[in-house]
C-alpha cells in the first residue's frame, strides 16, 4: 500500500509518501488542479490511503479520490499540530508530520459526511446564506425607518414597508431606499423554491420527520440537525454532542480556580445559529424552558439565555433520535430530556 501525507492548499498541495511493499519514499510539490490528478491517476489499480487535514476547497480532490478508489482520511487539524513538539512550521514538515501519524496509525480521524448527502447540505447552506442575506437587507430598511422616526418594535412587516414607502425621501436616500426593496423582493422570489426543497427533502426522511414533532423545530432546523449530525451514535453522551456543537463554555481552570468563559464555538456554525434561532420558539411552547429563559435574560443577558435553551434543544434532538420517540412520547417519558448525562 502507498501512504500518502498531503499539506493541502487551494492552489497546490505538498505531498509526502511512502510505498509499503517496496520502501520507497518521496516528497512532491503538486499544482492544481491538472499536475495533481495526472499524478493520482497514475496510480489507479493500486492501494493508496490519503491522509490531509480538514480543511476547504478540496471537493474537487475528494472526488478524484474516491473515483480512483484511494482511501481517504481527514484529520482534526488542531491534535495534528498538538501532536508535533517542535515549532517549525512548513509545507514539507507538515507533509512529512502526517504521513508519520498515518504510519504509527495515530492519525486523528474526524468524520466525514456521507457524499451522498452532499446536495442537501448544499442546498442547507445556499437556503441560509440566502436567508441572512436578506435579514441584513431588512435591518438596512429597519434602519431607514427608525431614522425617520418610525419606531415599531416589532421589526420588519409588510405594515412597517408602507410607511417606508409612503416617506417622502429624496435624493440618494429615496435611491437607496428603492435599490434595498428591490433587492428584498428578489431575495423572496429565489428564496421561496429553496423553502420548497428544503420541506420536501424533510418531510421524505424519517429522522426529520420524528424531530418537527417538537416545538420551535421545522423543517430547516430539522434537516439540519440530521445532516449535520450525521450518526447520533458517534456520541457516547449528550454531553459529547454539546460539546461538538460548541455549546458548552469555554474554560480556563487551574487548582482551586474555575475560569469560565463564553461558549467554544467549536463546530457547524450554521446549525449553532439555527439551534438558537429555533430554541426562542421552542422556549415559549415549555413552562421550564421559559421559566429558565425568563431569568438568564433578566439576571444576565437574552443572548446567554438563548444559548442555554439552545443547548436543552440540542440535546432533547439527540435523545429523541436515540429512543425514536416523538415529542409528546418524550414529555410522558420524562427522562434525559433536556438533561446532560
């Protein structure tokens, strides 16, 4: 078998390798996309195992891989720096850093979304990107308005547009004004297919199914959650699902001291940010969560409470994937809702 440690770069990447049967090394420097896929593809029929750390812009390699048949492997970048003592930094070293973790077989393995999955993820992030593109879009309009003393603590609604309209503006800010609306009533139009596709694919998996029973969760956060997550069973507790999610604080303990500080922020950012969206639903729909909500916000910030009942959300979806039981089975259960074990 050749073992292959790759530093991957969008432009190029640096490779170090070693075949196993005939103890050959070498180390190469491989341009994009063309010098690299002639030489992949020079070694088809053979085993290969390709090891590089997780990163960005490597669709492209990962489907060249997979259509050769090489094993491929993604590594947490952080335990592969962790794991290398010295403080010299460079492409060849970290080239030759991987492949020796992939010899000793100490290479730290994260996973990997099944490819198959990998137009609804798509999908996902063009839905939400689109979507925030549009609420900065709003809070210019909100702006606007508040601006000319139309103050309505409601936020954006058709009403609150009327009046927006009916201002007498000139100049570049009665431009403005129609530039913004008519960036608005794009965003609508190309939004609402990507609402269509998002609710068909969830209303077709079961898991997406079985997780809108709860309160505050539709069919985006849903999808998601089921994507995203991938196998629930990769997390031994719901404490290790917080944990990826980066829902947890951050912290800086030493002796008798406890430092905590705001939340890791490790992990999918857009499934954090949809969790939140959808736990100040959620919250209103559940006497506890409210309750809890209710005195964060009052003793500490909203933001903080928002965070806390996304975290009880979070965890109330894994366990109700891990039991199969709907929300209103898990309410007359009664157990591990809501609670890290």
């Amino acid at each position: 078998m050749i073992i292959i440690g790759c530093d991957f770069h969008p432009r190029f990447q640096q490779i170090a390798f070693v075949d196993q049967e005939t103890g050959e090394y070498g180390e190469r420097r491989l341009n994009h996309p063309a010098e690299a896929e002639a030489f992949y593809r020079s070694m088809a029929g053979k085993q290969v195992r390709i090891g590089l750390e997780a990163t960005g812009n490597f669709r492209w390699f990962r489907r060249l891989v997979q259509e050769l048949g090489f094993a491929f492997v993604l590594g947490d970048p952080q335990e592969i720096r962790a794991r290398d003592p010295r403080r010299q930094k460079h492409d060849k070293r970290d080239a030759r850093h991987i492949l020796k973790l992939l010899l000793e077989q100490q290479f730290p393995v994260v996973w990997q979304p099944p490819a198959e999955n990998e137009h609804l993820r798509e999908l996902l992030f063009h839905r939400c990107r689109m979507v925030r593109l549009r609420v900065r879009i709003k809070n210019q309009l909100d702006g606007m308005a508040k601006n000319e003393g139309l103050l309505d603590t409601r936020g954006w609604s058709n009403k609150r547009r009327k009046q927006l309209e009916a201002l007498p503006l000139s100049g570049w800010d009665a431009q403005r004004r129609s530039d913004l609306l008519d960036l608005h009533d794009q965003l609508d139009e190309q939004i609402e297919p990507l609402e269509r596709a998002v609710q068909e694919a969830a209303e077709n998996h079961p898991q997406c199914c079985l997780l809108m029973t709860h309160p505050g969760v539709g069919p985006v956060v849903s999808l998601a959650y089921v994507l995203i997550i991938g196998d629930w069973g990769r997390f031994e507790r719901s404490g290790k699902l917080a944990s990826y999610l980066g829902l947890i604080p951050a912290e800086d303990s030493s002796g008798d001291k406890r430092r905590l500080g705001h939340i890791s922020k490790q992990g999918n950012t857009m499934l954090r940010w949809l969790l939140v969206q959808a736990a100040v639903k959620a919250q209103a729909k559940e006497a506890s969560w409210r309750r809890q909500y209710v005195r964060l916000s009052l003793n500490k910030h909203h933001g903080v409470a928002k965070v806390a009942i996304a975290r009880k959300l979070a965890i109330r979806l894994y366990w109700m994937l891990r039991s199969g039981h709907n929300y209103t089975q898990m309410m007359e259960r009664g157990s591990h809702a809501g609670q890290s074990v």
